[in-house]
C-alpha cells in the first residue's frame, strides 16, 4: 500500500465518519502543504478551490475493494453530497496501517490535524483555506 493510500485510510479510522469531498480536499491540502511541503499530494485550483484528483481515486477503489463505504446523497441545492466510513474489513485493515505502518511523525500529524479539524463542517474548513491562502481561490466559483 503506498503512502497516500495509508494517509487517507488513517483520516478515515481517526474521523470515523468524513461528510463530503470537500473537507477531505481541504484537510489533505492543509496536512500535505503545512505538514508534507507539499510532497504527499499534487494539486491544481478548480471549481472550490484546492484539488487532488488522486484522492477521489483511491477514495473510489477503496471503496471498490470492500474497506470504504461511500453514501451518496442529493442536498437540497439538488447537488451531489457523499459522505464516507471504514467497512468492518476496512478499520482492521486502517488500524493496522495506523498502529504498526505510519511512523511516528506520520501518526502525530493526523492525530493533531484531526483533533484541529473534526467539528469542521465540509463549507468551514473551505472557508478556513480560502482565508488563510487566498490564493487558492483564482478558479473559484465558491463565494466566501
């Protein structure tokens, strides 16, 4: 299992349950620039700013592969919201990687940035990036 793949099952075993793409964009954008110099995941700005299409990938054959439920939802707005948890397979498998494969390092950063970021609503923590680096912003079609 590569880096990135262990990152994301960790965030998940730590959060639980994660309501949307967004705030999974935007806490790997904060984790990966003010923890990872930017090294772990490679974005572009589009539409809500920072974007890793990578992780929607590994997102979408985690969930092929029986360790991630996702549940997609129609909002009100009539968009699409998903939202995302460990199967049973996938929290032995993310407590592992956690425990016994993550260093150190690794494990203090998700632990800090998810005890920062929980109570976090998908549309807060986009506005938490806008404000802090607006500069991800040039694509934008959120209003802040």
């Amino acid at each position: 299992m590569n880096k990135k793949r262990e990152m994301i099952v960790s965030v998940l075993y730590l959060l639980g349950k994660v309501w949307g793409r967004t705030f999974l964009q935007k806490f790997f954008y904060l984790l990966n620039r003010e923890r990872y110099n930017q090294e772990l995941f490679e974005y572009e700005f589009y539409k809500y700013g920072p974007f890793c299409d990578e992780i929607n990938e590994e997102l979408t054959d985690l969930e092929i592969e029986g360790d991630v439920d996702e549940t997609a939802e129609l909002t009100k707005g009539f968009n699409t919201s998903y939202t995302y948890e460990l199967t049973k397979k996938g929290k032995e498998s993310a407590q592992e990687i956690f425990n016994n494969k993550l260093s150190n390092e690794d494990r203090n950063n998700l632990i800090e940035y998810v005890n920062k970021f929980r109570d976090y609503t998908p549309t807060e923590l986009l506005k938490y990036v806008y404000e802090k680096y607006p500069e991800v912003t040039e694509n934008s079609e959120f209003e802040n």
